[in-house]
C-alpha cells in the first residue's frame, strides 16, 4: 500500500510560499526551495523592521523638533524639560508636525513651556 504523504496540505502550503514570492527575481520566484529561503528571509526582515519604523519615526520627529526649537532660541532638550515642568500634554509627533507645518503654533507651544 502507498505511503499517503497529504497531497492536499503540502501543495496548499507550496502554494502560500509562492504567492508570497510573487513579483521577486530570478529563480526566488519560480523555484520552491529558493522561494522558500527568500520568503523566510524576508519575513525575518519584516518582523525586524515593524519595530525599527518606531525608532525611526522616533529620531525623526526628534531632529525635527529640535530644528523648531533652536529657531525659537532654546534646544530640543530644554524646550522637552520644561514642556513637562509646565504639564504640556503634547507628543513627539505632534511636536514635530507642528514644527513642520504650522510654525507659529510651535512658537507658542515653545513659549508656554518656558
């Protein structure tokens, strides 16, 4: 009698990878084992860069507050001290929009700080 090996289960699972390795160059693409590593891989890239557009954001709105704060006369970390000493309830990224595209509101976000 035949080994059964789930036909069904193992083509469905083929056929996942394949899909994911859609769009990608030379034989990653069209060869299982191939595609199998590029997708793996990528995988492992997307899990790692969920969590480092975070941190990238993070210094972004950052610089970008900072360039706000020395045009008003003070740097990135006084103006966040004493933000928090005044209780001003506003985010980085909100900060940093503000810095971007309304200056005049950031101006007097900066003077209620101090």
């Amino acid at each position: 009698m035949p080994r059964a090996t789930n036909r069904v289960a193992s083509r469905r699972r083929r056929k996942a990878i394949m899909s994911m390795a859609k769009g990608y160059w030379g034989r990653r693409k069209n060869v299982y084992t191939v595609a199998k590593n590029a997708v793996e891989k990528a995988l492992t890239y997307q899990y790692r860069d969920r969590r480092t557009r975070k941190r990238q954001f993070r210094r972004l709105w950052i610089t970008r507050i900072n360039a706000g704060a020395r045009l008003n006369g003070t740097t990135y970390s006084q103006l966040m001290g004493s933000l928090r000493k005044a209780d001003v309830q506003l985010n980085r990224k909100v900060l940093a929009d503000l810095a971007m595209h309304d200056p005049a509101a950031f101006s007097a976000v900066v003077k209620q700080g101090s």
